[in-house]
C-alpha cells in the first residue's frame, strides 16, 4: 500500500498542512504512522478522500455539511446538499444583479444632471426611492443565516478586499506564552493553556482575555512538522506555572480578516492585501520564523474553553500596520 507524506499530499493537492490537521482533528480524515517514523502519512483511501473535500470545499460546501456527506452512503443526501448550495449562489446572483441595477441607474440618473440642486432632488425622486428599497431588501436577503460563506466570495474568487478586512488596536498586554515543536503543535499548546486558563479561573479574573497564536518556529521541514506558540492576555503580576513564560505584547495597529476555522489558505490572500495597500503598510520585523508578527485570534475563547468543544469556530487572521505617511 502506498503511502503519502503530508508534505507531499500538501504540495499535491495545495493544501497547507495546517489545515490537513485541521481535517483530521474534526474527523474528516485519518492518517497512519510508519514504524520509525516519527510524523504521520496517508493512506490511498485518505489521499482519495481529500481530492473530495477539496472539490467539495471549491464549492462552497460547509465543513460541517462535507462530514455529513462522507458519512452518508444515500445519493439523495448529496443532492439536497448541492440543491441548497445551488440555491444560496441563485440568491447570490440576483441580490447582486439588483446591487447592479441600482449603482447603474445612480450613475445614469447622475449624469444626464449637470446641477448640484438638481442631483440633490434625485435622491427624493421616487424611483430612486424603490430602488433605496429594493436595496433593503437584497440585504436582508443577504443576512439570512448561513450568509457567512457567502461573505467570503471575493477571497473564493481569489482576491480579498477592502470589504474583508477590519482595522482594530490591541492594545499592549502581559501574557502568558507556551511554545512547542513537533508533531500537533496546535493541538498541543491548546490543550495546555487551556488547562492553565480554566485551573486557574482566569475566566473570572480576567473576563476581556484575548487569545492569539503563531507559528514559532514557521519552518516546515518534508514531514511537515513545524512549531507553535499562543498566547493568552494576563493581569499585571499573576502568578504563571511551568511550563508558561511571561511575555509582552506591543500591541498597535492590526489588519482583521475573520475566517471559518480551518481555511488557512486565507493567509496568502490576506497578505496580498496588506501588501498591496494604499493606505496601510505592513509594520512588523520581517521576522520570518516569527511568522512575520501575524496573528491568529481564536474568536469567542471564553465560551470555548469553559465547555471544552474544542477549537473556535472562526478565527481573527492579523497582520500588524500602520498607516502611510500622506495617506
């Protein structure tokens, strides 16, 4: 039986590695571990079962529905499935066809007057007015639930906009740090600071707590093994257990874009965009086994750790900015 590295099946498939554990911490896959041979491979079957996901997710099918779909032998569960999917891109198209109508007819409207009291009257004229309507209602279209993945069309279209992305200070902070090397980094540092966080009741003490990570070291040698470190925000002088270290964050000036757990992929698109902007530079060190200073905030930590359910649903991906002088 043939056997595939992560790194390999990375490289094959342009899947990070990260988000290849992602996948076998909810379940989606399965790897196995060659005798002396510390870090995991794939079998055919799972190597198989990614080209699935991979097609699935290029879809825009949730994680949650592609793990119902692969556990289910019934046909008819993947055609709704794909039924409803179908039905939310029709919906898609036209609130954006109607989005269309309108800023055309604006800047039709618009340009046949040649007045400034006359382009003021046409915000009151009453086809202009249904449209004003018409808009309101492709929003709440926009809104229903499930609207989350479509949120996300433009980084699927391979491109992230200024739509995408939130600008937000943090500010500077204690933390507690915990750094591993090897084989599950995230997995592991996230089990041992969450044990700290709930054995100490920080929860309590510290309701605001933030929680962030990052690569440390962001080298990723052919078995794919790499490093982590996260980050937890402390009161001044709270007493730390071995092994957590003390830390400081600078704090400052961030890029937000929020992603669905799991589309790690999002960092070269998000990089794209801090890189190429006209308004925002990138301020960090260039540090690159230090990932650079980017961030990862675990969104709604709190609730996550005080029930244990694992990761977070979504994250927080942050690059460090500032603006540009003139901008």
């Amino acid at each position: 039986m043939e056997l595939t590295t992560i790194s390999e099946i990375s490289r094959g498939l342009n899947i990070s590695t990260r988000t290849l554990r992602y996948y076998e911490q909810i379940g989606l896959i399965s790897s196995t571990r060659k005798d002396g041979y510390a870090y995991r491979v794939y079998d055919e079957g799972a190597v198989s079962r990614l080209r699935q996901i991979v097609v699935l997710r290029k879809l825009r099918i949730p994680l949650n529905q592609i793990t119902q779909l692969l556990q289910s032998t019934n046909t008819e569960t993947l055609i709704d499935a794909l039924r409803r999917n179908l039905s939310e891109v029709d919906d898609e198209i036209g609130a954006l066809g109607t989005i269309r109508e309108i800023l055309a007819s604006f800047i039709d409207r618009l340009s046949e007057s040649a007045q400034l009291d006359v382009t003021l009257s046409l915000l009151e004229d009453s086809a202009v007015l249904e449209a004003v309507d018409a808009l309101t209602v492709t929003r709440q279209r926009l809104d229903r639930p499930g609207a989350a993945e479509l949120e996300q069309a433009s980084a699927a279209l391979g491109k992230i906009t200024d739509r995408d992305v939130r600008i937000i200070y943090l500010p500077p902070s204690d933390v507690a740090a915990y750094q591993y090397d090897g084989d599950d980094p995230e997995l592991h540092v996230h089990q041992v600071m969450d044990k700290f966080v709930r054995d100490s009741g920080l929860t309590r003490i510290k309701p605001d707590l933030r929680h962030f990570g990052f690569n440390s070291p962001n080298t990723y040698d052919e078995t794919g093994a790499h490093g982590y470190e996260v980050w937890v925000t402390v009161p001044d002088g709270f007493e730390l257990p071995a092994p957590l270290a003390r830390k400081h964050m600078d704090g400052g000036l961030y890029a937000a874009h929020m992603i669905p757990m799991g589309a790690f992929e999002e960092w070269e698109l998000f990089s794209t965009w801090a890189f190429n902007n006209d308004k925002y530079e990138y301020r960090g060190d260039g540090n690159y086994d230090n990932m650079f200073g980017f961030l990862e905030e675990g969104l709604n930590y709190i609730n996550r750790v005080a029930s244990a359910t694992g990761d977070s649903a979504q994250l927080d991906l942050l690059i460090p900015i500032r603006e540009k002088a003139g901008a």
